[in-house]
C-alpha cells in the first residue's frame, strides 16, 4: 500500500500502542495533539486528506465530520480490540483506494466511474453509461471532438447512426447538468467540435 496514511487526533495512549505495532502495519502514522494543530496543517497543506483516514476521539467526531469526508474518519470509542480495529482500518484504506481510483476530476466536477455520478460540492447527477462515456472521452480528448469521432468511440459505429444522435444525446446531457448545477458550460462546442 503506497502513501497511504492513518492520522490519530488527541489519543496519545492509542497512538502509542498503535506505533509498537508499526512493523506490522503498511501506512504511516501521525499523531496530533490536539484538533487544532491537525486543521492548522491541513489548512496550510502540510497535511494532506489524500490517502489518509484520521482516527478521533467520539467527542470530536461530529466537528470532523463538517470538515473532512466522513469515509476518512473512523469514531474511536473505547474499549477497542487492537486486532479488530486494525482488520476494520485495513479494510477502510481499501475502500478509500477504490473510491480514489474510481473518482476522476474533470474541470470543476469529479465524475464517479462506479456510480456513474458527476458530483459538484454537495449535489450530484446520476449519468447514464453512455454519458459516462462521453464525459470520460472528451476529458481525456487533447482536442475538439467532431460528431463522427463520438460515433465511433462512444457508440461503436461509423456514421450509421441517425446524424443528430450524438446531438440530442449532448443537448440532453447539458439540460440534466444546468438543472442540477445551475450551469451547462462543461461540454462546450465550436466548429471543430466538442471539448471539456
């Protein structure tokens, strides 16, 4: 496991039982004395959320929960069974690298493969596979992708599609995006074609 980092808030007994087990354990581990001085280097990017999962204190769980993803935070709750509590965070280390590999940002969004969700802060609009598709495609597109090319990358076909299928598909797709996010400028077109 690469990177992948566990975070102990304001618990400086687990911590320390936690670092004896070091050898035995793949991610690093930090420990903050305090709320404070993890939000101070987080906010300064000393610290990073990326790879991490963050262990607190009960009390302090629902402050954490306002300004970190929830899957990065585990309530510790005492008594805890060490060997439990390290199967249960491998397992969330896990999930969180399927959830990152599965999460790709395009523009101001990030587009959930698994889901098949383009998210935006707190909303999110479930995308038909074709959209997906589309989306992926032209995020990863290096130029303006004309109608024939979406033809044949997205639906598979060489122009024997009805002319305006990629279209109505595109204008759908824009009408859904402006509905839940209040703007269609993602997918934009021009006379060579459509970009992200």
């Amino acid at each position: 496991m690469v990177n992948q980092k566990l975070y102990i808030i304001n618990l400086s007994n687990f911590y320390d039982i936690i670092s004896e087990l070091k050898e035995h354990i793949g991610y690093e581990i930090s420990k903050f004395d305090n709320k404070e001085i993890f939000f101070d280097k987080y906010k300064n990017e000393s610290v990073s959320s990326e790879n991490s999962i963050l262990v607190v204190h009960e009390k302090e769980y629902n402050f954490f929960v306002k300004n970190i993803n929830e899957d990065q935070i585990i309530k510790f709750k005492p008594p805890v069974n060490i060997f439990t509590f390290i199967e249960n965070l491998n397992v969330r280390f896990i999930q969180r690298k399927y959830q990152d590999q599965s999460s790709i940002k395009v523009k101001d969004f990030f587009l959930d493969i698994n889901s098949r969700e383009l998210k935006k802060g707190k909303s999110s609009l479930k995308l038909t596979e074709r959209e997906t598709d589309m989306i992926l495609f032209l995020n990863n597109s290096k130029k303006p992708a004309n109608v024939e090319i979406l033809e044949k990358e997205i639906w598979h076909h060489s122009s024997e599609l009805e002319t305006h299928t990629v279209e109505t598909h595109i204008y759908r797709l824009r009408k859904k995006i402006k509905a839940e996010f209040g703007n269609d400028d993602l997918i934009k077109s021009n006379k060579n074609g459509y970009t992200i």
